[in-house]
C-alpha cells in the first residue's frame, strides 16, 4: 500500500470519491486572519454583523467536558454567553456586501481570539 501525502508533504492525502470535487490546494485555500480583541472591539463585531449583515448561521460551541447541548441561540445570547465565558467558541457565518465571512470566537484569558475567513455562500 502506498502512503501518500498532501501537497506540502503532511500526512496522508485523501484521494476524491466518486462525484466529490478534488481536495483544495494551498493556494486556493481561504486566507485566515486572527487576531486577539477586548470586550468594545467584540460589542462593535457584534452590532456591525447584526445592523450591516444578513446572519446566514450562528453555532455556540459548549465548554469542553459539558453533558448538554445548547439550544440554539440568536446573537444577544451568544453575546452574553461569551462574555460570560459559557462557552467554549461561537461561529458566526454572515454576508457583508456580497461576501461570505465566518467568523470563530473563542474567549481567551486578555479577551477573545477572533479568526475570520471569507468562505463559499451557503446554497438557498
């Protein structure tokens, strides 16, 4: 059995099933940004993605170790939970001027760690 690799010679490749599209090659891949943002910089996503955005999906990740699944949640409530530190990481996919962004927040001990890409828009 031969043992290949992805491009960048990491691990194994993952050869398309039939009808699946060819995985993506590094140079297609999203750009990742990230960042670390205090409390006025998360309040300030939190209007612009509810005033500017069309929320396509919200999913609040519950702490590690948790027994229970949260119920979905609109944006007040991710908001608050964050602060709060309830959760392990909210994600926000939204649309700002024809772009698809997803956002990951994850709080962190000096704030909250943001990681955006722009991503594919979710079929209608």
């Amino acid at each position: 059995m031969i043992n290949k690799t992805n491009s960048q010679g990491h691990g194994p490749a993952s050869e398309p099933s039939e009808g699946e599209s060819p995985p993506l090659q590094p140079s297609e891949l999203p750009t990742l940004y990230e960042e670390i943002i205090d409390d006025e910089v998360l309040e300030a996503l939190f209007v612009d993605v509810e005033t500017l955005c069309e929320l396509e999906e919200l999913k609040i990740r519950p702490l590690p170790g948790a027994s229970f699944k949260l119920p979905p949640a609109d944006l007040t409530e991710a908001r608050k939970r964050l602060i709060l530190r309830e959760v392990s990481s909210i994600q926000m996919r939204y649309c700002h001027e024809g772009t698809s962004w997803l956002d990951t927040i994850t709080p962190t001990p000096v704030g909250f760690r943001l990681l955006r890409m722009a991503g594919p828009l979710l079929p209608e």
